[in-house]
C-alpha cells in the first residue's frame, strides 16, 4: 500500500492507495504557509496517521516545478516560504519510507489515464481547474515532466492582461466577479441563475486555453479535474463553443475531452508515480 498526498495552495488531502481504490481520505486546509517549518510540521503531522507497516513509500503532488530526482521543490506557487524545498528528503527522513514528489497536474493526469483512460488514449492532457490552473502531460503512455517538471506549466502564458491562469481558475471568479468558484456553484447548481453569465464566459476562456494546449500537443483526448470541474455542465458549450473556430477544424473533430467523476485521481496518480519512478513492487 502506498499514501498518495495532494498539496494544493489551499488544502492538502491524503489517503492509503490499494489496488486502484484510496482507503483512509483525509482533508485539511493548509495553514502557516509563510513559515516553511509550520508548513511542513503540518504536512508530516497530517501524513502520520496513515502510516503502518503495510505502507511501502509516500507519493505526494505538490503546484510547482520540480526536481525529480532529488525530490526537491522550487518556487511553490501560492505558498511563499516555499521557494526551495527538499521535500523527498525531509520525508524520508522523518517516516523511512521512500518518497516521490511530483506537479500536482502530472499526478492528476497520471491518475486520469491509468483509472480512467488508458484504454482507449495513448496521449492526454489533464488539466486541473483550482485555486491555480495545472496541466499534466502523458505521451504514449508515460507522464512526460520536462527537464524540470513544468512541461505543463502553460497556463501562466500571457492571455489577454495577464495569463491563462487568471481567467481559468478561481481567480477568475475572485477578481472579475467578486465571488469565489465555490458559491458560483453552488448557487447555481440549486437553481440560482444569475451566474450563468459567469460560468459561460468562464467557459470561453478555457475554449482559448484547450486551443493553446491542442496547438502545443494535439492530444487524442483531455481530461479535467479539480475543484472547479463540478461545474463542467455549466461552462462546457461555451467551451466547445470556442472551439469550432480552432485552425485545424479535424484536430477538435477528433479532440475528446472529458471530466472525471472520480475525485481520487490526483492521490491515485501520486501514488502510482512512486510505482513508476521508485521502482517499488505493488506485491
């Protein structure tokens, strides 16, 4: 068994992996975030309760570049005492268990295909729609992370005033709407509409981004995550909408794109990459 973790910018989750099903889920939200000892105290406090002698290694998906042979992270989007981390070590040394540390999107997308796409895609994009905006990368049939895991990092090309990141995210609903993805959902998904307008021009935004991502890596197919993705219903035709002017008309004929219902794919994916990087047995 291995303990898949997912450290977002606003939370961090965890849970024991089993052959294909997370056990033992928890959730907290992440504090002291401008103190990297507090952070880390939190981390390994809130890691302890799912270690047992069944557990071979850790996997855990953080929102930034990393170096993945030593383990260490650069530069954490949206947590600012972590500019350079030694996280694979730190772990190791506190739990003596083998660690891997991945993007937090190559988790999710590395999850999405092994539970969910693998047998009909060899390569797919998995996009995360959260407190940031994350793309994993998987090409025939392996995670691709780049030179120093920010293959995915394009949403933070410029787009429009700022990036792609500011309009397909939570930021978007904060700083154009004065509100938050959250209530926009969940007043619309109880019958309030004055959010439409916001979930479609939501939807046409991330129709430009999935241009970029097609233009960069015409996948066969790209699934979507994160917390923002319960709302797929409610910004997809804008979506697909913007897409039926794209440059290569055959290229989104062919283009599947998909939203996964199941919510454990970013804590599967960070478990099944220490399988994948570590070398570690599943028997």
């Amino acid at each position: 068994m291995i303990i898949g973790v997912d450290l977002g910018a606003t939370q961090i989750r965890a849970g024991v992996y089993h052959s294909g099903t997370i056990l033992k889920k928890r959730q907290a939200i992440l504090k002291n975030k401008v103190v990297l000892s507090k952070t880390i105290s939190q981390i390994t406090n809130f890691i302890s309760p799912l270690v047992t002698p069944d557990i071979k290694g850790i996997g855990i998906g953080v929102p930034s570049v990393v170096d993945i042979a030593t383990g260490t992270v650069y530069n954490t989007t949206n947590i600012s005492s972590w500019e350079k981390v030694e996280l694979k070590k730190i772990l190791e040394c506190e739990f003596n268990l083998p660690v891997h540390v991945n993007n937090d999107a190559n988790c999710y997308a590395y999850g999405a295909y092994k539970f969910g796409l693998a047998e009909k895609y060899h390569t797919m994009v998995g996009i995360t729609l959260g407190t940031g905006l994350g793309v994993g990368l998987i090409i025939n049939g392996k995670p691709f992370n780049g030179n120093n895991c920010g293959a995915g990092e394009v949403g933070l090309v410029p787009y429009l005033d700022k990036n792609y990141e500011a309009y397909c995210s939570s930021t978007f609903f904060e700083t154009n709407h004065n509100t938050s993805g959250k209530l926009a959902y969940d007043e619309t998904a109880f019958g309030n509409k004055k959010h439409i307008p916001v979930w479609e021009e939501f939807g046409d935004h991330l129709g430009q981004f999935i241009k970029l991502i097609v233009l960069a890596y015409d996948p066969e197919a790209i699934s979507i995550g994160g917390s923002i993705a319960n709302a797929f219903d409610f910004f997809k035709n804008n979506m697909w909408e913007v897409l039926q002017d794209f440059t290569f008309p055959e290229s989104i004929t062919r283009l599947k794109i998909e939203k996964l219902e199941n919510d454990d794919m970013a804590l599967i994916g960070a478990a099944e990459l220490l399988y994948e990087f570590e070398k570690i047995s599943e028997h």
